[in-house]
C-alpha cells in the first residue's frame, strides 16, 4: 500500500498579495498601461478629470481697495462682472457678480482670509472663443486691457485613448 505524500503548505496570505499586485501593476511599469475609450481587459484607464475652456489669470503682486469692474468681449459676446476688493465674508455670498454672456465668469479667491491674502484669480470661459478682449476699471479708471487670440491644446489626462478630453488655452493678463 502506497503511503499518501503530503499536501504542500499553503502560501502566505500577504506573499500571494504581493504577486497578485505585482501581476496587476507590471503592465504598466512595462509600458502596457495605455488604453481606449473601450479599455481592452487587462488595460486600466484612471478617473482625473479635466476643464474644457479658455483661463486668463490675473497677474499683480497686490489687488488694491475699490470698486472693481470686468469688462469682457468674447467672440462679439459680452460679459460685465462687478465686485469690491476686499472680498465680502464667504457666508455673505460671492462677491462678483457677472452678467450678459453665462460662459464667462470672473473667480475669486480668499473670502474667508485677511485682504493681503485674498484675489481675483482668473476668467474662465466654459467655451472655446476665438478672439477675447479684458478691461478691468477700478474705481471707474481703466488699470489693464488686453485682447487675446487663444490656441487650444487637447489635454487627455487619463492617457491618449482614454476620457475625457479636453480643450483648454492658458492666458495671462498683468495688472
């Protein structure tokens, strides 16, 4: 009668994690990692998003105490924002307040921080314009104007044959 030979020992729980995840991760160490808008299995595709449109930052050391207003054309579209500087406190509400074309909008910044620390930080257009103009008045004196021609670049940030895609320009407008 032939003896039965022992049954081998079973692997560690955390050795067989370690070759599971390093299964999974050598793909894309190995450059594997691509993938499409229909990721073949196997292939990953991450969730970041991205923001499809045209920012212009505003850019001064200081914004001064006064009554601010934002002129924008975009395209033959017309957007006026008004705020004060300092910024109202953030439980009153936004302090700018933008009206005329809906996919323009000044951003502000640090309702809830002392006034050396708060901002207008950009316009935003939820839109692709070909051709913007900016005026920004302070106390009724024009203090900037520009106009921009914006190139847009396709940004994918979860890879090439991934979503989403985006098209987005950067512009700067000094004070």
């Amino acid at each position: 009668m032939k003896k039965a030979l022992p049954s081998p020992p079973s692997p560690r729980p955390a050795l067989v994690r370690a070759l599971l995840t390093a299964l999974l991760i050598a793909p894309l160490l190995l450059g594997g990692g691509g993938c499409r808008s229909t990721p073949k299995p196997g292939e990953l595709c991450t969730q970041k998003g991205c923001v499809d449109g045209l920012r212009i930052e505003f850019r001064t050391a200081q914004w001064q105490a006064g009554s601010y207003v934002f002129r924008v054309e975009a395209d033959g579209k017309h957007t006026e924002c008004r705020s004060v500087f300092p910024l109202m406190p953030c439980n009153v509400g936004r302090s700018v307040q933008c009206t005329g074309d809906p996919n323009a909008a000044v951003y502000e910044s640090g309702c809830g921080v002392e006034p050396a620390k708060q901002s207008f930080s950009e316009v935003h257009f939820q839109s692709h314009p070909k051709q913007v103009k900016v005026t920004v008045l302070r106390d009724g004196e024009p203090i900037a104007e520009q106009s921009f021609k914006p190139t847009y670049a396709e940004v994918q940030p979860n890879g090439p044959k991934c979503d989403p895609t985006c098209h987005q320009a950067l512009e700067t407008l000094g004070l």
